[in-house]
C-alpha cells in the first residue's frame, strides 16, 4: 500500500479546492448574471411585437380593393387561424422542445458545437423559435458577438413576457417563405391560393422546410431540393408523434398545386383612387411612408365598387381604343363629399398620372353656373334679358378689347333671358353680366366654392380661360345640390392600426358657403341645359343627350378648343368628367366633343339605376311660377309654351306675356247704301 507523502497531498488537495472555489465563484456569477438577465427582461418590460404588415384598403362595401407592401407581402392571423399542420411541422423541424424550455436548449447547444468542432465547420444550427423570432423582430442577422448577446437578451424578455403560444403565433406571422411572402398566410395565398386555415398536411410541410433557405427550398425554384426537404419535415413530424409513417408517405405522393402569384397583383382595382388614398394618408393624416407600406393597416375608403366598375367601363367603351385622347371622372356624394368613383386616366399602367386630381385644364362653360349665382345674388332673375349678338368688349381702363364668340358663330340678335342663355350656353350674355357685376364677384364666389387654382379677373374668366382641377370642379357643384353647403372631398372613412385601435374616423362636416335660395334657383336653371322649352336660335346644349335621361338632373357642359367638359348631378350623386389631349392638341373631331356628355349620362344613369328618382326640393325662400321662356314673363293661356321656373321670392315677374293673345277683330257696322250706290257703284 503506497502512502501518498502530506506535502503532495496538501498539492492535490489545494488544487481541489482551488477548482471548487473557482466553480462556485462561476456558479455565483451564472446565477448573478442570470438573475440579471431576468431582472433586467422584467424591468425592460415586454418587447413591442409591432411587426412590418401589409397595409389594406377596403372599398364602401368591406370588400379589398387593394394593398401596399412594398413588395412584402404581410397578413397577420391568429394561431387558431393556422392549420395544426403547419404548427406541428414547425415545431417538428425547428425546434422540437419548444413548450419545454424557456428560450435556450442547452442540450441542443452543446450538440450543436460539438458538430460544428468535429466537422471543423458551422453544419449544425441550435437557435430555438424564440430566437429566431427575438432576431426577425429586432435584429439584424450579422454574425456578431454583440448581435448575439442582444439576441440573447430579447429572447429572455420574449420568454419572461408572453407565452409560448403568443411567441409562436408570432414567429409564424413573421418568418420568411420566399418570394416577398412574410408570413404562413402571405405563403399560403402565394404558393397555393388559400388561406394558412386551409392547409394540407403535405402543403404544410413543403412551407414549413422553406425558411431554413427561402430560396435555396423554393419548390417553384428547384422542386427536387423542395421535394427532399418536405420528405425531412415528414420524418421530423413522424419522430415527434404527430403523424404515422403511413401518414408520411402519403403526404410526401400527394402532387402540390402551386399558384404562385400575389392575388392583388391580378385585381388593379381603381389604382389612380388609392394614389389619392396614399396621399391623404401622407399629408392629410401625417403618416410616414414605412407606416403606410408596411404599417398593417386597415384603411376603409369611400368607394363604391359598381359605380367605379362603371366609370371604368364606360369610358373604354365610349372612347375609341385607337385614340391618344385621355380622360378623367370624379364622382362624389354632395352630402357628405365621400368620393364614389374616380378615374385619372384611360390606363394606370401606361400613365400613373392622375388627371383628376393633379391636372389643370380650362373648365369653359362648366364654369358659367358660378357667375349666374353671382349674377343672382346682384339682382338678377331668370328672366333678366340683355341682347346676344357678335360684341366687342373694351377694357382695362380702354387699352385692351374682348370679342367672345358663340359656338358656330350662332347668335339670337335679340334679347334672351337668363335662363335661355345658360340653357343654350351664350357667351356674349355670359360676358356681358360678367362685367356689369365686376369681374371680381365671379373670382370671390369660384374661390369660396372651393377652386384653388390661380383665377384671372378677366373678361374671359366668364366662359372658363383659367385652367381648374376636376375635383375641385366636382366639389364645387355638390354645393349647389347640397343646399349651398359645400363638403370638402372624402377619400377615407376609417384607418385602423395592426393593434385594432381606431387611428382615425372622419366625421361629416359641411360649410354653408352659398346662399340656399339663390343656390336652388341657380341648380334649376342648370336644369335648362335638358330642357327644349328653352330651344331659342340654337338648341339647348344637352339636346345630344336628353333622350337618355330618366331622372331629374342639373348640370352644365363646356367646350374649349383643347377641353371638354359635362359636369351634373342629381340630388344624390355629383360627377365630372373631363376629356382631352395630355398635350393640349385640338379636339377636331365632333365624336370626340361628344365624348364626355356621353360618358356623364351612362355613367349617371347606370350608377343611379334602382335608387329613388328624387327630384330638387325647393327652399323656403323661392317661388315657382310659369313663364314664356321667350321673354321671361308671366306665362298665359295663350302661350304656346309655358315653363315652371324658380325665383327667389319677391324677385318673380310680374307682368303677364302679351305676344301671344288673340286679336280682337273690331265688328265693323255696314254703311247702309242709298239706292243709288246699288244700282251705280262707281259713283
């Protein structure tokens, strides 16, 4: 028996207590630094789970009109909302222990390094679900030391603050598929056209194989590779127990229908209105742009589906598909201003521009009704009467001269009255009251129904020269049908963040701008433009249209060289529509003047068509009297024709028409001849 000598001993047994030590000062520090750790994640708080998401845009009726992504297609669902495939598949796969540690698999760990020394070389990953999730969310994936102990740190702050279902239903919503899809929805829809809820066990399990490589495990890429890498998925979900072999094979035969397209891609609903969706939400609501593409918001607008579908549709129909001429449509309810329609262009992907809303052409005779309410408000009637004929205008101060001319150079050479000469779309009577109110009246009432374009007091700005937006004109209208209440364009109803809080709500407000009384007898007249009664020397400007009309409407046309026009409404809907050349060349063509009246009247009629045909109720302070629309005068039963027009009360004719009563025929007594006048009538 050998006897260990007390000096070597003592060596061995210094060196024991040294190790001893040593490991309980490190045990120490682990659990300090560990304690630490916890501490630090339960004062820290729980990390935001603020993800980057699709943003939606919802038409009137809920349906998707369309999204914004920046190319990142993102859908948040519920884990109750996930095929207990994909859940199995990946937990299977990625990190099998998952509801059994918190946050670390130590064993998994140190196999991992134990691999990656023997082969010399990283082969073997060991991240759990909850940190590649603590890395999608917050970090970047650099292979640093500092971005790994961060990572460690979220992933005791994720473990610490949610459960294990919200940590998964998480890393599900947010872990890469390839080919922009983010997310087991957005994969879903992209590589099988349904939704995470729908999946196969082998549909499942060929997504879940795609993260380790997006693009190396793409099926659509290299279907072999795919193949291989859903068979090792399979045998995971066998090894874990959640399916047989049986079960395996079978999933692994089934052939995979892929679709492979971003469904919103195929529907370009009404692109040139989410433009101006976009732009509210920038500049009207303050969001930045990160927020709008990949915020996860709901944004519910105001548009009508059918009645864009129409606007659409109409205008390819009417417009010759070989002309380069373009045009734009704005329909809006007037009162609530929410738009219904919008069309900036004849086709989005050849020209984003938006015609509607950032074009300024001349508006011509469109811009007429503005300057009879203030030819109203001055004292005129509808029976005003002034002189059409060829004129020469002289003004600033005598230095510069006006000649308007009428369409074809027609003129009555007469006097008509107020309410022929909107009707027939006179421009010497439209100049002539211009000047007598003073020009400044028609920039002040333009500029108080909402147009924000630079306005000339001129003589021309009667018959429209200054150029205008069309939304501006459509919102200037729907005053006229709301009762001189003007409302600003609605383009959003409600903005809803990914938390499902309520960021915005637009609440109806109105601005009585016009005078109702004077604002109801101007819409009447604009009514004339429909009606033949009001025929003079010419016909009246929607005659090409009136045959197609089932319902009560005001509007007005106008014609420039470069610029058509037909503007209207009925009680319930407001609409613009605009058509010319991008470039300003000449509408030669009469088909071609023609273009926007017809699209107006279908467009109206189609989207009104089973609503109530309302008609212009009148204020309070007008009265309705019969007139021969010939000189504005009280009508009699003589008059071959009488209408029904509109005053403000006090202000109605009040002298009967005469042109049109019979002659009295005198009864002449016969002179009684003398006898000789019988017999010698040459006497």
């Amino acid at each position: 028996m050998e006897i260990i000598p007390s000096s070597r001993f003592r060596g061995t047994w210094k060196y024991i207590r040294a190790f001893a030590f040593i490991s309980f000062i490190l045990a120490i520090l682990s659990a300090v630094t560990l304690g630490g750790f916890i501490l630090f994640a339960k004062i820290k708080g729980a990390p935001p789970l603020a993800v980057p998401q699709t943003t939606i845009f919802y038409a009137d009726d809920g349906t998707k009109i369309g999204e914004s992504d920046n190319g990142q297609k993102r859908y948040w669902v519920k884990l109750d909302d996930i095929s207990p495939y994909v859940i199995q598949a990946t937990i299977a796969v990625e990190d099998r222990k998952f509801y059994e540690h918190h946050g670390f698999d130590i064993k998994r760990i140190i196999g991992a390094v134990a691999a990656d020394i023997k082969a010399m070389a990283k082969v073997q990953g060991a991240s759990t679900i909850t940190q590649q999730y603590a890395r999608n969310l917050f970090l970047t994936h650099d292979k640093t030391w500092t971005r790994k102990l961060q990572e460690a740190l979220y992933t005791i702050r994720l473990e610490a603050n949610y459960s294990k279902n919200q940590i998964l239903e998480g890393y599900l919503n947010t872990i890469y598929y390839g080919h922009g899809a983010y997310g087991i929805e957005a994969a879903a829809r992209y590589y099988f056209g349904k939704h995470a809820k729908d999946l196969t066990l082998s549909e499942a399990a060929m997504l879940a194989g795609i993260p380790k490589g997006p693009y190396y495990y793409s099926p659509l890429i290299n279907e072999k590779r795919a193949k291989a890498r859903q068979k090792t998925v399979l045998l995971s979900m066998e090894q874990s127990g959640y399916i047989n072999k049986k079960e395996a094979e079978q999933a692994y035969q089934d052939k995979l229908v892929y679709t492979h397209h971003h469904e919103m891609k195929q529907k370009n609903i009404a692109p040139y209105f989410q433009d101006v969706v976009k732009h509210v939400l920038r500049n009207q609501l303050g969001l930045d742009e990160r927020t709008i593409e990949l915020g996860g918001l709901r944004v519910y607008t105001s548009l009508d589906p059918h009645m864009q579908k129409i606007a659409e549709q109409e205008i390819n129909a009417i417009i010759d598909p070989h002309s380069q001429i373009q045009a734009a449509l704005v329909a809006m309810d007037p009162r609530t201003g929410e738009v219904k329609a919008l069309v900036g262009g004849r086709d989005y992907e050849k020209s984003p521009f938006n015609r509607a809303v950032q074009a300024q052409r001349q508006p011509g005779s469109t811009f007429k009704p503005f300057l009879y309410y203030a030819a109203i408000r001055e004292g005129f009637t509808p029976s005003t009467q002034m002189r059409s004929e060829l004129t020469t205008f002289t003004f600033d101060n005598g230095k510069a001269t006006y000649t308007p001319h009428n369409y074809n150079d027609y003129y009555a050479n007469d006097a008509i009255t107020l309410a022929q000469a909107i009707a027939l779309s006179d421009n010497v009577f439209a100049v002539k009251t211009h000047l007598f109110i003073g020009e400044n009246k028609l920039v002040e009432t333009a500029k108080k129904l909402g147009i924000t374009s630079k306005l000339k007091a001129v003589p021309s700005l009667a018959l429209g020269t200054s150029p205008v937006k069309v939304i501006d004109m459509v919102k200037a209208y729907s005053a006229f049908a709301n009762n001189g209440k003007k409302v600003e364009p609605v383009f959003i109803k409600k903005v809803v963040n990914q938390q499902g809080e309520i960021i915005y709500e637009y609440k109806p407000e109105s601005k009585q701008v016009l005078d109702p009384d004077a604002a109801y007898v101007t819409t009447q007249l604009m009514t004339g433009m429909f009606d033949p009664k009001l025929n003079d020397y010419t016909t009246v400007t929607g005659q090409s249209i009136r045959k197609q009309i089932t319902r009560p409407y005001a509007g007005k046309s106008g014609t420039t060289e470069t610029d058509s026009w037909m503007i209207g409404f009925a009680p319930q809907l407001v609409a613009g529509v605009w058509t010319g050349y991008d470039r300003g060349e000449t509408i030669d063509k009469m088909v071609e003047k023609q273009y926007a009246k017809q699209i107006w009247v279908r467009f109206m009629e189609k989207s009104l068509q089973g609503k109530p045909k309302k008609k212009f109720k009148p204020t309070k302070g007008v009265v309705g009297v019969y007139v021969d629309p010939d000189n504005g005068k009280l009508a009699t039963k003589s008059c071959p024709v009488r209408r029904l027009t509109y005053y403000i009360t006090g202000t109605e004719p009040n002298e009967y028409c005469t042109d049109h009563l019979p002659e009295k025929k005198a009864k002449k007594k016969e002179k009684k001849k003398h006898w000789f006048e019988k017999w010698f009538p040459w006497f």
